[in-house]
C-alpha cells in the first residue's frame, strides 16, 4: 500500500466553485413521486444540488476557483511550476484538459500540466500527487484542480442518482516551505477487481457502437443508455462501510494517531447514511464528522475541499487539523492528513462562467 509522509509541502488555498443554478430535490416530485423523493432525502441526506450549464464543464468551475485563489494569495500565475487537474469530465478527449486550464490562467512554460483520470477519491490521490512531485523537484507552487459535472453523465430517469450527484470545481494551492513544521501524510488504496462497481460502460474507446438510448436496466430497475453513470448500490455501500473504516484504523495505527488528533473529518460525500455509519464504526463526533451534501450532493471528486469551504471558509486565523478520505470509483480509497489555516478557505463561490473559445474553426 502506498504510504508515506511529505515534509515542508503546505496546503495554503483552496477555494470551490458551483454552478449558480439550485436544484431542489422538491423539483422530482412529479417525476419520480413525492413519497420516493421523501425516502431518497431521509437515506441520502440531500436537500439540493448545484447543475452546471449546458456550455459549462468542470475546467470552467476549476478555473474560476484558481483565479480567485490566486488572486486571494497574490500568487502570481508565472510562479505556478506544476498544474495536475483531476476529473472524471474532461474537456475533450484530447487534448489534456490542464493543458487549456494553464492558457486560461496565464501560467508560463516552465510548468508541467496534466490530467488525473479520477473521481471520489480523486482530491487525496491529487495531493499526493502534486505533493510528490514537488517534493522531487525545484518546483515551490503548484495548482491541484478537481472538477465533475456529474449532472451531464447522469439519466434523468435514473431515481438513484438524479438528485444525487452536483456539479462543482476546487482549487488548491500547495506551496514549499522548507521551514515548516507541517507534514502531510497519506495512505492509498486500489482495488480494479471491482471496476464495475461504478462505471459508464459505454462513450470512450471500449462499446464504441453501444447504443444511446436509454431503457430499464432490470440489474437495478432503472432507466439508463450505457453511456450514463451505474452503480451498484449494494457492492458501493459494502466497501464505503467496510474498506474504509479500516484504512482509517491503519492509518491511525502507523501514525500513531487517534480520533482525538484531528479537529475534523472531511470524507467523500457518497451519502448520509454512509457517513453516519462510518463515524459510528470509528467514534468520530458528530461535530467533527462534517457534511455538505445535504446542501451540494455527491459533488465526486470536489466534495472534499467544497466541504472544508462550506465549514470554514474565509473563517479566522486559527488552523484546523483535518483528516481527508476520499473513496469510490475504480474501486479506489485513500485518506490523507493536513494542518490548514482557515483564514486560507475561500468562502463558496458561484458562478454560471464558461470558456467562450473552446471550439476550432474548420470553414
């Protein structure tokens, strides 16, 4: 298992972003009956979503977060040696998405851009990422960016995950600082046996000639194409309560930590009542166990730092010790640890910006 421990690599901004269109899970009264949606809402812990626009993609709402962090820290956009942008929503198939995001922001050359090809688990596996690479090299900032815009992979008829999931961005600032007494540490976890868990069987190379239209899927009794999000409930909900409290208890054991440690847990925003239940296998306190989804959704690869936006953005001066654990698609797991000032959590920003020059000419 990938574990380790990154001396003076500081978490220094994170700011989110979400689309200005809310959502009520009031909305799927008429389609999918007032009594299903009261049940989904008491299970799940949704009130609302945030639905990207028709020409809004997640880069937008990640581009938007990194503009307004690096004005908030006075960064300038040239001294951004490493861009890593980690989606499940790409802007096209290629070129690589971070590699527009980097013309957008203004970022010089001399900085190495990529994407990650992640979801839930997407934010921890980032900042290890990012963190290792700056670690191993001259570079003292550099930009992880997450983004989903789950909402355009999602069946509208499909009563388990269409008021599930949001649609959002993040930006987070990681800077060198060869003094400091900060540490990250982290541990993650794979398991591609169980790939099918979650996954759109058909849009990229694999199903080429899958058809688009939708119909009932008798697996689950909902109606999808197979170029829109699957999950199966009972497989996500097993590992969610089972595989992930044991990391956690692992890494408690090699760092030699508790509960106690940690001034919050901010987890993956699969659902309430896994939340619920994870807290409860590892007595964590309600008041450090936070919770956005109730207002945001599923938010996939952004719930994490939209969480700590929701909670503490642009707070005070003091700093939070906060446990990270994200966990899902892939299968794929992770929990990484960080001392955070809150002063350096932006509040929630919103926005219905898009990339107005993202086509190519061809008359």
């Amino acid at each position: 298992m990938p574990k380790g421990c990154f001396q003076n690599i500081v978490v220094k901004g994170i700011a989110s972003a979400v689309p200005d269109n809310k959502r009520d899970t009031a909305d799927w009264y008429e389609t999918f009956g007032r009594e299903n949606v009261e049940k989904f809402v008491k299970m799940t812990g949704v009130q609302s979503i945030f639905k990207s626009g028709e020409k809004q993609t997640a880069s937008d709402l990640a581009f938007v977060a990194a503009r307004k962090l690096l004005e908030k820290k006075n960064v300038p956009p040239q001294d951004v040696g490493a861009l890593v942008f980690v989606t499940q929503a790409p802007d096209y198939r290629l070129p690589a998405t971070a590699c527009v995001l980097q013309h957008r922001l203004g970022l010089s050359e001399d900085c190495i851009c990529f994407d990650v090809n992640l979801g839930c688990s997407g934010y921890v596996n980032g900042l290890t990422i990012l963190a290792s690479l700056m670690e191993s090299s001259d570079t003292d900032k550099g930009l992880l960016l997450v983004g989903d815009t789950s909402t355009k992979g999602i069946s509208g008829d499909d009563k388990s995950s269409a008021m599930l999931f949001g649609d959002s961005g993040a930006a987070t600032l990681l800077c060198k600082e060869v003094h400091s007494d900060s540490t990250i540490q982290y541990h993650l976890r794979t398991d591609g046996n169980r790939f099918k868990a979650i996954i759109k069987p058909a849009g990229a190379y694999r199903n080429r000639n899958a058809s688009p239209e939708r119909v009932l899927w008798n697996v689950d009794g909902n109606i999808r194409s197979d170029y829109e999000t699957y999950m199966n409930g009972a497989d996500v909900f097993s590992f969610s309560i089972s595989d992930v409290p044991k990391l956690i208890r692992e890494f408690f054991k090699d760092t030699e930590t508790s509960v106690d440690d940690y001034d919050c847990f901010a987890l993956h925003q699969a659902n309430l009542y896994i939340l619920r239940q994870i807290a409860k296998k590892m007595k964590i306190p309600q008041e450090k166990m936070l919770v956005s989804m109730d207002r945001f959704g599923n938010t996939s690869v952004t719930s994490i730092p939209l969480t700590l936006a929701k909670f503490y953005g642009d707070d005070d001066d003091s700093h939070i010790n906060a446990l990270m654990c994200g966990f899902g698609v892939g299968l794929s797991w992770g929990v990484v640890t960080a001392k955070i000032e809150k002063k350096d959590i932006l509040p929630m920003i919103y926005t219905n910006e898009f990339f107005q020059d993202g086509g190519v000419e061809n008359d």
